[in-house]
C-alpha cells in the first residue's frame, strides 16, 4: 500500500471501497484496526487513523465491546461526496474549458452523449 498517500488514509480509502461496492454491507462487522493492521503489516495506530476517519464522517459506528460496524446510509453518505468531488474535479474544469474555448452547455452535453453512445 504505497503511492504516496498517508497509509491512514489509504486504509480509509479502502474501506469506502468496501461499503461502495458492497462487499461490506451496511450493519455489517467492518475489519478491526488489528485485522487492518496485522494484513497491512503497518502499526495499528496508524490503522486505527484510518479507522476514525471513517467513524468521524458517520461511516462506521462503534459498538462497545463488539467492534466497528457500517453505519445505516453510509453507502448512500459516500456515494454523495463522491458525487461532490466528481463534479468539483471533473465537471467544473470541464465547463471552464468549454466556455474558454466558446462551447455552449448544449454542446457539452451533446458531446457527452455522443462519447457515452460509443461506449
């Protein structure tokens, strides 16, 4: 796990994954920052960063003398920031560059249409 990211939140990271693709189910028993850190071979401090991250965005919950669990709507929570960051990073570009270059909105997105059909 190394491309130049701070390993925690490189943890984090995966585990968004997780719950984004559903292989870790909301309700579910998420990996204990042990688990996280014996299968990363990194120090569970720096696993357990990772881990609050994810508890401090309402990801995972805490359940006393049980562990982490995915918390009820936490796909739903990273799916809505994920939907945030696409369009900060790709689509406000995109349309600065349209409007310097004089493309209307309508021809953006006929354009994306376009490009989506051949896919």
């Amino acid at each position: 796990m190394e491309d130049g990211r701070p390993l925690f939140v490189q943890i984090a990271e995966q585990v968004e994954s997780s719950v984004l693709d559903g292989s870790l189910a909301e309700g579910e028993r998420a990996p204990s920052t042990t688990e996280l850190a014996a299968f990363h071979r990194i120090n569970p401090a720096t696993a357990a960063k990772g881990v609050n991250l994810l508890v401090d965005r309402g990801i995972l919950v805490k359940r006393r003398g049980l562990g982490m669990f995915v918390a009820d709507g936490a796909q739903e929570i990273l799916r809505a920031e994920r939907r945030q960051h696409f369009a900060d990073h790709y689509l406000e570009p995109m349309l600065t560059e349209a409007r310097a270059v004089g493309l209307s909105t309508d021809s953006v997105i006929e354009m994306l249409r376009a490009r989506a059909r051949e896919q």
